[in-house]
C-alpha cells in the first residue's frame, strides 16, 4: 500500500476501546477513518462515529478491526466481507462450524481477506518457545493452560451469557491456548477430544476480574452466568501427540499463570509466564529448556503487558496484501471450533442427568428417532421430499476414497504419508474445496477422480439403505441426493449399484454456484421437485450437511452409521438423530396422500 492502511474499529466494548483503539491511533502504519458502535455516545475527537457497518463505504477503508461481543463476529465479519472490506477479527472468530463456513463463502465470493490470530503468538516469550520446540526432537505431549487467580470477566454481562458469549472460559481463554499451540502442532488433525466443565466461581462475586470493572450489561444481573469458568480437557492428534489444556477464569490460586510445556523425545521446553492483561501476575516470564537430566534457564527480553498487540499490528499491513492469507484464518477457526464444539459435546453427555451449560434443542416431534425410543408418529406438517448426502449415509466409500486420496498425495506431492484423516473431516464439501482448506494441490483432483472410478465397484451400500430407499418410494416420498462429489461421478456410481432410478434427481457439487456448506444444493434439489422447504428433510452424516440443510430451511437429519464424527456432528445441533437406516420409516408409517 502507498500510505497508512485505512482502518475502521466496529466496537466500542473493552476491546475495542482498550487495545485496539488507541493502538491504531498511535501506529504509523494505520489512519483511524471511523468507529462503529450504536451504542456509542461519542467517538474520539476527530473520529467519525458510525451507527452501523452499512454506512461503511467499500473503497473508502482498506480493514475494519471487528472488536464486537462474540455472538456478532461472524455476523458482521461476514457482512463486510461480502462488501468486499478486509477484516481482522477478535477471537473467538466464529461460535459454530457452520458460522467458519459462512465466513468462508463471504471471504470468497466478497474478494476480501479475513485475518484473525490470537496476540499471545506475538509475544516475545512464546516466539521464543517456538524456537526452541525444534529442539525437544519427536513431539509427544504438550501441556497448555491459563488459570487465573480471580479474572471472570464483566460478571452477570454477555461475557457470561451463553447466548451472547456462546461459552465461557473455553471460548475467551481456550481459543487463545488453542491458538498458541498451533504452530507447535502443525497440520495434523485431532482424533481424540474428552474434557470436562466446570462453574465453581462464574457466579461469585470475588471471581470477577479486578483490572475490568465495567458497568453490568443492561438486563442483565450479576450472578447470573450461565457459562463455564473452568475447563479441563485431553486431545489426541492423528500423529498420536497428546494435549492436555486447562482454562479457568478463575481457581484457588494465587496469582495468574500461563503455561505451556512441551514435551519430546529428546527434551522438554517449558514457559511460564502470564498471557493478558491482569495485574496479579507471575514475576516475569521462565523459559526452560530440559533433556538428560540437566535444565538450562533461557535468556528472556522483558517487555511491557500488551507489547503483542503492538507486533501483531506491525505485521497486518503486510498480510493484507498476501495471497497465501485467504483461507488461512478461516481453516485455523475450523480447527478451533471444532474442538470447542466436541468438548461442550462431551461435557453435556457427562452432566446428562443436570442442566446442560450449553444446550442444542431438537425438534421434539422427532425425538422418537432417536435411540431405542419408539417413534413418536408422523410430523405435525406432513414431509414429502427426501434429500440425501451420498457419502458415509447410502454408500460406504472409505476405504476406496483413502486409497484413491493416498494414490493421489503419492502422484502430485510425493512421499510421506496422505493426511487421509485430516481430508475425512471435510467430507461432504467438494474436493477442490478440500484441497483449498488443506493447502494442497488442485492437481490431486484429476488422480483422485481416476482411481475412483477405477475402484467404484468397490463401493457396498450400507446395509438397510435399499430396503430402506425401496420403502420410501413404495410410500410415496420423492428422493434427491445432493452431495460434495461431482454430477456425474455421483449418477455413475448410484447407476452401478442399480438405485440410480429410485431418485428424481442427483445433484453434484460441481452442478451449482457454491457447494457446501451453503444452502445451494439443497435449494436447487427442492427447486427441480417444487418443493418447499417445509416439505423436505435432509440425511446427511457431517457437520457441513447440517449447516447446508439449515441454511435451506430444511430440517437436518444426522445419520450415524458410518465413519463420522459424531461428537461434532451433535455439536451441529441437527434437528433429530439416525442409529440405523430403518429409523427413516418412522416418519411415514403410511404411505403419503397426493
């Protein structure tokens, strides 16, 4: 850019008003053109206040810093990338995996960039502790936690509002652990998530923090948070790394600690610090470095509480710009969120018999569906159209798609293992789309398509899909498939098996604008049947087919008798859940009228 980047801050909150604000102000790389807050009585002198993002002019500012309460970082990030203004987004960046894939559509179809991270990456400390991981050998364990003395923030606000917050400690402090440890980790996916919750502290009044005294949020009182203030959790990685993480707002500690251990077979690299703002902090920061038996002490530079903010904002400039940033922030949320969304999932199933913290409601007329429960009867509003997601719920295509995955990786990228696991939690999104999220080559589409068609013979359909499907059309319900494969790879192989005419149509990720996530495809299936969206369920078995099914306004079905992620599927909120192709029939016990 020739000059200072253009920049409005969207929220007038702490963030905004505290970090984020003042620090533009003063950089020479930045020119504050306007903040944007309606609940704002005034601006700073010399700044426009601005109402609303709409009044925002695209062309007239080069990045809008979105500094919101967490419910509205989605919204408005996707508001603005869709007008073309590049975003740097607060954590956490999204509530929900179907929020991630909002945000990415608008990224790509808006041409902007969004840009996220969590500031504690920029600190000189953590740098400092990344370099000197590449010396602990083989990664085998990493121990990351933030436990404040007393730190639950603006008590009885949205801080502690699941509604507003969409969780507690987890979200505001987890996110930024979560964050830090990426490039520890690297790309590989997490297999494994189990965790617990806890809120000993979120509703007493000596918990809240002491350097944010803000006012209670209006309509809102205090002691009333309904969310964590202390989670504890273990991850497993598809390399066998194991994370064992913490974050509490608040404990029975003395001071607030940040600490992450990482662990190796050739010695351990241990920091010890305070991320944040609190003034109850440790005496400066400890790096250690550990292997046979001796512990050396590494030089730190002291800096002052909130330098990272500073670093993180010399380098935006220079990321607006890059080519390999679009995409990037939106793949490291989906990580995240995917995590949180799989532990809230895990600690409901653990307080099962209590008031879950974070609740996913489901449609009640379907919870027959589910389980052993008998089915409670047919819809209140009748359903007549079917929508069915084609891998992982009609047929079993993995083992041919990891062969024609690692055949692929070998021919474009070369040696090493195929990251088939990583891939495999994408399924349902089309494969440019996953290559795209990954950061591998398009060039393995061409490979991956020719050796499945090679192997489709060796795709079963699982059992009860055909008596299941033979039944349906028996009863009159019209069937769609609207899957992340291409048109004709999907008809090809659905022709092989000899169910191709039991669908009125079969609709392919390359066949519409924009594939899943989005609603596209399941609008165009109701679009060829003129059908409505209250006439349609949708069976999916991945997290993008339930946001694609909500999108359209079409209940979502979670199907789980395949290799699917349950914990996150759950976590998606579909509107009613599949233990076995038959518990489809329960819907329609008689044929439908018309």
């Amino acid at each position: 850019m020739n000059g200072p980047v253009r920049v409005v801050v969207v929220g007038m909150g702490w963030a905004g008003r505290e970090i984020w604000l003042p620090r533009l102000k003063e950089h020479p790389g930045f020119e504050v053109v306007a903040v944007v807050d309606p609940a704002a009585g005034t601006a700073d002198p010399g700044v426009p206040l601005l109402g609303d993002v709409a009044e925002i002019a695209p062309g007239t500012v080069d990045l809008a810093v979105v500094a919101v309460p967490n419910h509205l970082h989605a919204v408005i990030a996707e508001e603005l990338l869709l007008r073309g203004v590049p975003v740097f987004l607060e954590k956490p960046v999204c509530l929900t995996s179907a929020e991630a894939g909002r945000l990415a559509e608008a990224e790509r179809s808006g041409g902007a960039v969004l840009l996220a991270g969590s500031a504690a990456r920029y600190r000189a400390d953590v740098r400092a502790l990344y370099e000197r991981t590449a010396e602990v050998g083989q990664l085998r364990h990493i121990d990351v936690s933030w436990v404040r003395a007393r730190g639950v923030p603006d008590s009885g606000g949205w801080f502690t509002q699941a509604q507003l917050a969409g969780g507690g400690a987890l979200v505001d402090l987890g996110w930024h652990l979560l964050d830090s440890i990426a490039p520890i980790l690297g790309p590989a996916a997490l297999t494994q998530v189990a965790g617990t919750l806890s809120d000993d502290f979120v509703n007493a009044s000596g918990a809240r923090a002491g350097w944010r005294d803000a006012p209670v949020a209006a309509g809102a009182g205090a002691g009333g948070g309904d969310v964590e203030d202390t989670v504890r959790a273990f991850l497993v990685t598809e390399d066998g790394v194991s994370v064992a993480l913490r974050a509490s707002w608040a404990s029975h500690e003395a001071r607030d600690v940040t600490l992450i251990r990482v662990e190796g077979s050739a010695g351990v690299a241990s920091l010890r610090c305070t991320f944040g703002f609190s003034p109850n902090r440790e005496g400066g920061s400890a790096l250690t470095f550990t292997s046979g038996g001796e512990t050396t002490r590494v030089p730190l530079t002291a800096e002052p509480i909130g330098a990272e903010y500073d670093r993180q904002l010399d380098e935006l400039p220079g990321l607006l710009g890059e080519p390999a940033m679009a995409g990037r922030a939106v793949a490291d949320a989906r990580r995240n969120i995917g995590v949180i969304e799989r532990l809230y999932a895990c600690a409901r199933q653990n307080n099962s018999d209590d008031e879950p913290i974070r609740e996913y409601q489901m449609d009640r007329r379907m919870t027959g569906l589910t389980g052993d429960t008998p089915a409670v009867g047919p819809l209140e509003h009748p359903r007549s159209v079917v929508v069915f997601d084609l891998d992982g719920v009609l047929v079993d295509s993995t083992e041919v798609m990891r062969e024609a995955f690692s055949i692929a990786y070998a021919e474009v990228v070369g040696e090493g293992p195929a990251p088939f696991a990583e891939y495999n939690r994408h399924l349902g999104r089309y494969f440019p789309d996953i290559m795209r999220i990954m950061d591998l080559p398009l060039a393995m589409e061409e490979p991956f398509v020719r050796e499945s068609y090679r192997m489709a013979h060796l795709v079963p359909m699982f059992d009860g899909v055909p008596e299941m499907l033979h039944t349906l059309r028996e009863r009159g319900i019209r069937l769609a498939v609207a899957t992340g494969k291409s048109g004709p790879r999907a008809r090809s192989l659905l022709s092989q098996l000899g169910v191709l005419d039991l669908f009125d149509h079969v609709i392919g990720s390359d066949e519409i604008a924009r594939p899943k996530p989005a609603p596209d495809i399941v609008l165009r299936a109701l679009e060829l049947l003129g059908a409505e969206p209250d006439d349609a369920v949708m069976v999916g078995d991945a997290v993008t087919d339930i946001a694609s099914a909500h999108g359209a306004g079409v209940a979502a079905l979670a199907a789980l008798w395949g290799e699917t992620d349950e914990p996150a599927l759950l976590a998606a909120a579909p509107d009613a859940v599949l233990q076995k192709p038959g518990d489809l029939l329960a819907l329609w016990p008689a044929a439908v009228a018309g």
